[in-house]
C-alpha cells in the first residue's frame, strides 16, 4: 500500500487550518508485469487508486430511436495500447429501455459501477470485478423515488466508506429543482435521504448571499476538512425539455440553480449556501494535502469559480476566470483537474472544444491550450499520470445537436504536457451503439488479474 497524493504547501492562504486532522486516501499500486494501471482524477478519495495504464473504459451510453437496438447500455472499451484489441469495443450490455443514461461511479472497493438514469430514476449495478472486460448487471434498484420520498433524477453517485451518495435533480411534487441527497449501502440498500437547503427549510445552513434554492448536481468530499460540497442544475421539467424550446422559454431559463452548499460530511447536515449563480455543474477538488478547495463552472455564464476555505475556516466562492467568450455561449460542461492540481480541462459542449488551464494559482486560472475535439463535446477523462485523456460528446437525449458531422464519438488521446495527440475514435452511431456519456476506467490488476489479450499474446511468444 502507497499513497499517491504528493503533500506539499501550495499557499500560506491555505496552510492555516489544514494541517489539523491530516488524512489521506490508501490506494493500491496493483501492477502486472511492468505496467502499472491507471484511474480517472475524478474519483472519490475513498476509493482505490491506481496510476499509470488503464486497460478499459467503460462508456454508459443512451439508446437512441433508430440506432440499434435503441436500448441504454454500458459499452467496453479496450484502451491498453499492448492489447490486441486495443481501440476497439470489446463489449455491450444493454440495460433495456431509454432511461435517459448519465452518470456512473463505483463503490469505494470498485467491485460494482452504479449508473443512473435521469428519466425513469432507475440505478443499474454493474459487476465490474468478476471479469473487468465482460461487466455483469448484478442489480436494478427500480423504486428509487419512492424510497427517497419523493428524490427524482438520480445523477452523481459517489463512493464514501461502504455508503453511495446519489445526489438527486429533482422531484415528484412539481418535477422541478428542489431535490436530496440519497445514501444507500453498497449492496443497493435505502439508509436515509438528506434533503437539500431551502429558504423555508435550511436545516441549519448559514446563507451567504440571496439563494437557497434547494437544487442539486454534483458532489465530492474533502475527508481531512470534514466537507461534502455539492452544486446545482435544474429539474426534470427543464432538462428532459427539447433544448431549443427551453431556451426559448424565459420562465423555465429561470429555473437552474445558482448555489453551491458546504455540508458537514460526518453528521451530512448543511453548513453553509454559496451563491454561485449560473448553474455550476460538475465540482473538481484539489487532491495536495494542504490544498483546500475546489473548482465548479458555471454552464450559463461561462466562469471558473473557486470553492475555498479561508484562513478563518470559513468556506467562501469567487469567480476566478472567464472560459472563452461567454458572449457566444461556449457551454462549459465537464471539468478534470490534474493529479498535481496544477491543471483544470474545461470542455464546451456548444463550440466543442477543450480548454486546459494553468491553475497553479487557483485564483488566477490561466488558458493555456485549446482544440475543438468534435461537433459537440461532453465529458473527459484523464488518467492519474496526465498521459491520457478521453472525450465523449453527448449531453442530454433533448438537448444533443440534431444536424451536424462528428456529433456522437469516443475519442482517445495522448498528452505531453503540449499538445493532444489523437490516438483513436470510435464512432458510436455508425456502431450502432447510441449516444456516449459518462466514462469510468477499468482495469483487471484491481482484483489480482491480466489481462486476457495480453496473456494469450505472451503464451504465443517463442520461449
């Protein structure tokens, strides 16, 4: 066992108060032959961690009507460079159904991947360990909303110690953006709901400015700060709406979320409502032992804001820099901060590009690199050593580009600390698949294993 967080000080803004409670994740450095694995820098720090080369990544994916067997489905991806099948989809299983996919995350042990569907609320549990290149659908967790009483949308699902936390979209009341946050154990059981800060019930959170608006997204967890962070989008009225006839609709525009709220992880009550207006979206925080704070961007207005804890211990929100020209509505979605915590890449769904940024000061991000990666562009991935990234461009069922070349892909590609290079791309309407959303990595040497191609190639070689 090793850690893979290097503790160094970044500032003296950030050395007052974090040297007390000092506790790092474990990872395991499973290796096969020479090679080291790897794992997105995403993941909780609960969960094992592993650098250097993935062997797969898991793709949950939309069905889509007309392509197909229009079901959503978790799609294998084989990306060790020494496989044989490398770059090819190596397997598919569909969950049956249009569930509106988006989100997935593994338990903290990483022997199950949960991915959810915004739609019709339901978790589907893959086994992930058994055979990491065939993923099994160990369970399906169909009541959801009832349980949670009344949470709809499941999005994130986050790995702490034997627990997952869903953060929720919305509700069955009004199906708009109050929503909770839903705690299960491992195994697919309901524990107990938390529901999110309002004006008329804030559950003891301090307000910071004008919203508490009770909405949710995204979360993550410092442990050795005691903090759970989480953001906000909008309801299941808005998102499962046609994209062009919601922008349309000065009432519904209204109707995301401005607030960013800091939770006291042990007893999950909120402590205090950030006010970050503009629909902050996936949250990204630091992983250096004294860096306390975290990234957000914000969908409608096209900024970097920083979620920090101050000298005093209070947790504070700025918006620190601009992502391209927020005039022509660039549509910051997916963000991933480097293991070293001195880059953040930012992507824009509507112009399809990536940005990365210098965020060695986290108060001042700096562009320093961009390319367009296709038509549209969504979610990223980076391996832990920076090597890697991978893209996938669907956003939402409704809200995809309907016209247009190069709109529904996996994309992989090698970094140098320059400049990407494109390594392969997988074309997901012309293999029938649907529409690529969110990416988690796989890897057989988590559970003591080789990987199949590499071992068959090995056994063929002359001795």
């Amino acid at each position: 066992m090793s850690t893979c967080i290097n503790i160094r000080p970044l500032s003296s803004r950030f050395s007052t108060t974090a040297a007390v409670g000092l506790s790092i994740a474990l990872v395991f450095t499973a290796t096969w032959n020479t090679h080291a694995l790897a794992d997105e820098t995403c993941m909780s720090p609960y969960m094992a961690k592993i650098v250097g080369q993935e062997d797969y990544v898991y793709v949950w994916t939309l069905g889509t009507v007309g392509v197909g067997d229009e079901q959503d489905k978790l799609v294998t991806v084989d990306v060790n460079p020494n496989s044989s099948n490398y770059g090819r989809v190596v397997h598919s299983l569909s969950v049956g159904g249009r569930n509106e996919a988006h989100h997935s995350g593994f338990t903290d042990d990483r022997r199950f991947l949960w991915a959810a569907g915004l739609d019709t609320s339901k978790i589907f549990i893959f086994d992930v360990h058994s055979d990491p290149a065939k993923p099994k659908l160990y369970k399906v967790i169909t009541d959801f909303v009832a349980q949670s009483g009344g949470v709809v949308g499941p999005h994130t699902t986050y790995a702490l110690p034997g627990r997952m936390m869903i953060t929720g979209l919305s509700n069955n009341q009004d199906h708009g953006g109050r929503t909770g946050l839903v705690e299960y154990t491992n195994e697919g059981d309901y524990i107990v709901t938390h529901w999110m800060p309002t004006d008329d019930k804030l559950g003891g959170a301090k307000k910071s400015g004008q919203f508490a608006d009770g909405y949710g997204y995204d979360i993550r967890a410092l442990p050795r700060r005691n903090v759970m962070i989480t953001s906000s989008f909008t309801g299941w009225n808005n998102y499962m709406m046609d994209l062009g006839k919601l922008m349309g609709d000065a009432e519904a525009m209204k109707r995301f979320g401005n607030t960013v709220v800091v939770w006291d992880l042990h007893t999950r009550k909120p402590k205090k409502v950030l006010d970050v207006p503009g629909s902050p979206l996936e949250i990204r925080c630091a992983w250096g032992s004294f860096h306390n704070y975290c990234f957000t961007t914000t969908a409608l207005t096209s900024k970097i804001w920083l979620i920090y804890e101050d000298d005093n211990g209070d947790w504070q929100a700025k918006d620190v820099a601009d992502i391209g020209d927020p005039k022509q509505l660039p549509l910051p979605v997916d963000i991933s901060i480097s293991a070293d915590d001195k880059t953040l890449w930012v992507d824009t769904w509507n112009d399809g590009k990536t940005r990365l940024f210098d965020i060695s000061d986290p108060f001042a991000p700096k562009q320093v690199y961009e390319q367009r990666i296709g038509g549209q562009v969504n979610m990223l991935s980076q391996s832990w050593d920076g090597k890697r990234v991978y893209f996938t461009s669907s956003l939402l069922a409704n809200w995809d580009k309907k016209e247009g070349e190069d709109l529904q892909f996996f994309k992989a590609y090698r970094w140098d600390g320059k400049a990407l290079t494109h390594a392969f791309s997988i074309d997901f309407t012309a293999e029938d698949l649907g529409r690529p959303h969110q990416m988690r990595f796989g890897s057989h040497a988590l559970y003591g294993q080789a990987h199949p191609s590499l071992i068959t190639r090995t056994a063929a070689q002359p001795h």
